[in-house]
C-alpha cells in the first residue's frame, strides 16, 4: 500500500513517499508552520508531493501542523496515554483525492505543565521497534524530551531547552565572537560536562569565561564550542537525573544530537541503545496505516 | 573646572558637561561601539558635544570606546589592584583642544578567567561615595559583576550573564509568545527566586514549563516574566553565593535591575545598600580630574 508520511515543524517540512514501511522516495522544503496561515497548508502540500497523488492517498501528518496555528488543531492528549490513540485527527480538505490526518501532541499538567508535538510519533516508532521497552526515551533537539515509558504509556516527561539555549548562545549572545566555526573538541565537551554534572548550581556562572578564555589566552572557538555543550548538557542530566538514573535509555535524535547524548549518558554509566529520529518518526507513522 | 565625562558603552554613548563633580548638561546618543570604526570616535564624539568645547577641555571615558575595537584600546589590568591607576589612557586626537583618556579595564586570570570595562570605573565612584567600604559590589546589567573589595582594592569578580541570557529568552527563543508586554508579578518572582536558589540544577528544566503554562493554563505573561527572572537571578545567586554571603553588599544598578536585586539579596538575609550606577559612573570619571 502506498501513502505518504509528512513531518510538518515549526520551521521545516519533510515528506516521504512509503510503500508499507518503506520510504521510496523523501522531498524537504523550508515552509515550516510558522511561514505558513492555515489555508496555505494544502496548497504547500500539492506543491511539494502532487506528483505523488495518484488517485486517492492517504497523508499521515505529525507535528506543529497540528498546533493551534497550523493546518487544523489536533488538541493535545493527556497523559499518562500511548502515544498515539487511532488514526489521528481528520483534516478537511478540498482536494477528495486526499485521506489526510494529523497526529495529536501529548500534554501534561504534573508534577509541572509539560507539551510535545512530534515527538509522540517517535516514541510511537521506538515502541514500534523495541516493543516492551520499560525506561527512558531521551529525545534530543532544539526542545529536548526526556519521557519515562511503561507498559506502552508515556507516563510523564520533561522538556529541557538546550538546543535552543546553545543556538542562542553561540548565534546572538556576546560569546558569538568566541565560538564560530564547526570546531569540536571532545576532551573540552567531557570536562565541562563533568564539572556541571557534579556543581550544576555553578554553571550560569561559567558562560561568560568563554568569552574573558578567548580575550585572555587566545582559547581556541572548537574548545569553547565543545565547552558551551558540556556545560549545558551537564545541566541538562543533572536537571533530569531522576529521568535517566538506573534506566535503560534509548536516544532518538540527529546524526549530530545523538552521538553528543550518547557519549555524555554513557559517561554516567548508563546503558543506551540509539535509534535515528527519521527512522522513529517513519515507524510512528507507518504504525497508523498498517495494522 | 569644567570637563566631560563620558560613558561610552557597546551600544549606546552618555556624556556629561560636568562642573567639578556636579553634571550640569547630560547627552544620549545610539552610536555605541559597535556602530563605529576606530577613526569615526572622535568625530561621533564632536558631533555630540563640540558646543561644550571652549578651549583646551579634559574628556574622560569609561566602557567598551577602551576595548580593541573601540576608540583606542586600554590594555586589561589585572587585579588585585585598585579599580583606576592614574588618569587613564591617552588617547591620539586631531583636535589638539582635547585631551582625552580612556580608563582601562581590569582582567582576572584565576581562579576563572573574567574581564570587565566600565565596571571598574562605577566601583571607583563606589569607593569614593562609600570610602573603606569592605565586601561585595553587585553591579546588574547585561553582563552582571560580582566583585570582591577589600583596602580599596578588587580582589576577584565574577561575571553572569542573567540580563542578556533574560533578554534572549525573552525576545528570541520560543517564551517570547509567552512573554510579552511589560507586566510584573512580585510574588512569582519571590517564588521562582526560592525555587531556583534552593534547586538550581533543576532551574533549566523549568522554562520551558512558561510555555506549556501558558498554552494549557493561560497563565498571565507578567507572571512568565517574573518567573523567567526569579529562575535566573536565582540561579546566579546559587552560583555566587561566595561572593555575598556573610558581606556587606552594595548594588549598583539602573532604576529597572537595582530594585529586583535588592529584593532578592534581602530575601537571603543579607544587608545591601545602593547606589545608582549613572552616579557611581560619575563620581569614578570625576576621581580621575579633581584631586
């Protein structure tokens, strides 16, 4: 059976054709949600995948197009719930060649108020692919998700903004003169992880050094790059470490994202398995069309 | 005696026409540092105030105009040592009416590296407001100082950087939809504040929870602010508590950062006193004219 899966963000579109679970063919475009009103939604669809329409299809959507402001509101599912719950939400269409829904994202109120979109269909997939896994779901990106799975069921999770708290600081914060390039430096990463895991509450006050390091001694952009990350994904474990401590965890991310949380996991003695976030995606979706 | 006094800082210029140590004309203008190339300095300055130059004319500067990129640069000095040392640097002019100095900055290599530029001129007028003055000046801006004094000396310092980490949640990451507008709320802040100071690992972990508050819950975006800010001054008071516990604290700020600093050092039990950081830029430049 032919269909077509779409990973729709905030600020990019992925689509794939899929025979069964399959890809055949994979299509990327820069119109995420937020260039995007509402009624644009269909037409960018056609315009990316018309050629993949051959009578009638069936779209299975996950994502921030299924936010308030995106192609149709898929209002967020409450756990503790199995990530995904039937087909999704029906979205209405004027092209009646087109079966399309979009996948809901999961809310939580406690113990803090917590919200994903996306990621739901990854820990759909990671259950897809490692069926009974009881542990952590570590979900590294812009925005972070640390999600304990039992029985099936996310039972609760934690959004950490680290990805985005790096871009900010490496992209428009004053340490930007101190850390450009793509340099990297692992022994600088394992320290500066080390020392935030173990003095979390002195981290803030590291940051600026990056900058006085590089006035000061010259300190090389790749180091201060790799320091940046330690330091922030140090805080980041010591903040989730109810999360991870004495679980099994399986990271789902970027070919960039996840070997960075591995290394830094496998430091603290944790046993990890990986699973790429395109695979987990696919598989949560593919999950929807095939029984 | 007249002279001028300047505040010349990364993004912004103050001059005053002072009469011995009382301003009697103060000017504001946008052309910061980063506007300019080093040879446009002195016109910008002209441009500014050539009606106070009447003949032969002492300038004196403080701010980022001393740093390499700046109108000419006034090496680090490093401490221990007392915030100014002579009249400052003297600075090449074309207009042979001006005799202009720019007081250098102070550098620290251990026990972290840190630098500061302006700073070191607000703790001179510090001293000279508050003579024998032993303990910690907290200087809250972009980039906050924490600064050891001791015999009209600066022992250490520490930078955070809490303003502009604020803003940039605030304006560029994802909390600016929750965030905006101007508004206030005292007891989220004193709550957040104890929060963050009692947990600091787990201050990271709650930001992102100002989002999914407000779109599951509709939570006030004063409240978000008060929240976003009581984390992070929390945050760097756990980070600094060397600096302030057990001393005596004077902060030095603007009317907007020095009132919430004040409330959260008093939480803490610690004694504070302030002084507007335009007046102790001014007494400092004025130290360095009248004897």
């Amino acid at each position: 059976m032919r269909w077509i899966a779409v990973d729709w963000g905030t600020t990019s579109l992925r689509a794939w054709l899929m025979d069964g679970e399959a890809p055949i063919d994979a299509r990327n475009d820069e119109r995420g949600m937020n260039r995007l009103t509402p009624d644009a939604f269909e037409r960018t669809f056609l315009d990316l995948a018309a050629d993949w329409v051959d009578g009638p299809t069936t779209v299975r959507i996950c994502g921030m197009a299924g936010a308030r402001q995106g192609w149709h509101e898929g209002p967020y599912r409450a756990v503790p719930c199995t990530p995904l719950d039937g087909a999704g939400v029906k979205v209405p269409v004027d092209d009646d060649r087109l079966d399309v829904a979009i996948v809901p994202g999961l809310s939580q109120t406690a113990p803090h108020a917590d919200v994903m979109r996306g990621e739901e269909t990854q820990i759909a997939g990671l259950l897809a692919r490692f069926p009974d896994f009881d542990g952590c779901a570590c979900l590294p990106g812009t925005h972070t998700k640390w999600v304990h799975l039992s029985a099936g069921e996310v039972v609760s999770f934690q959004t950490v903004m680290t990805g985005e708290t790096f871009q900010l600081y490496a992209k428009s914060s004053v340490l930007r003169h101190s850390l450009g390039g793509d340099g990297w430096d692992d022994d600088a990463f394992d320290t500066a992880l080390s020392e935030a895991l173990s003095r979390p509450e002195r981290m803030v006050a590291r940051l600026f050094g990056l900058r006085a390091a590089d006035l000061l001694q010259g300190q090389e952009s790749g180091a201060a790059r790799a320091t940046l990350s330690g330091l922030l994904i140090g805080a980041e474990l010591a903040a989730t470490r109810p999360w991870w401590l004495g679980r099994d965890v399986v990271i789902c991310g970027s070919d960039r994202t996840m070997p960075v949380y591995d290394r830094a996991l496998r430091a603290q003695g944790v046993t990890t398995r990986t699973l790429p976030a395109a695979e987990s995606t696919l598989a949560g979706l593919a999950s929807l069309v095939t029984p």
